[in-house]
C-alpha cells in the first residue's frame, strides 16, 4: 500500500493569509466607504449588521476561490507555472 499524503504537497498557512489580507483589506476598506456615508448616525451594531455578510459572502465565493485557484503555486510552494 503507498503513501499518498507523502506526495502531496503541504499548503502554507502562512503564504495563504498573507494573500487573504491583501485582497480583503482594501476589499473591506472600498465597502467602508461606500458604507458609512450611507449609513451616517446608524449605531454600530447595525453598521455591522450590513457589512458582516456582504464581507463574509464575498470572500467565501469570491476572494478566497479566486486566490487559490490563481496562487495555487504560491500556497503549495512550487514553481510559478510558465504562461502559455
């Protein structure tokens, strides 16, 4: 019987969340302005409230899919692909 983890390359966490906080800080920083003029003297709580799931959504089906699929090479420490 063979070892099959042995051949797979081991992701970085590291590398993943350094790209993660890359897209989603001006990610959330762009929704924060267009937020808060919208929402001027709303309590935080609510501010919250309208920020958490478009945030949340959007980098579960967008950001985080987009950057793994584009820096697959990166997290899993090979070689950049060469551009056809």
């Amino acid at each position: 019987m063979s070892d099959i983890s042995a051949t797979r390359p081991v992701p970085s966490k590291l590398r993943l969340s350094i790209l993660m906080l890359a897209a989603v800080y001006p990610f959330v920083t762009a929704i924060l302005y267009v937020l808060m003029p919208l929402t001027d003297g709303w309590p935080l709580w609510e501010r919250t409230a309208i920020l958490a799931p478009v945030m949340v959504f959007s980098i579960v089906y967008g950001i985080a899919p987009t950057i793994q699929r584009r820096f697959a090479w990166f997290i899993l420490r090979q070689p950049r692909p060469a551009v056809a």
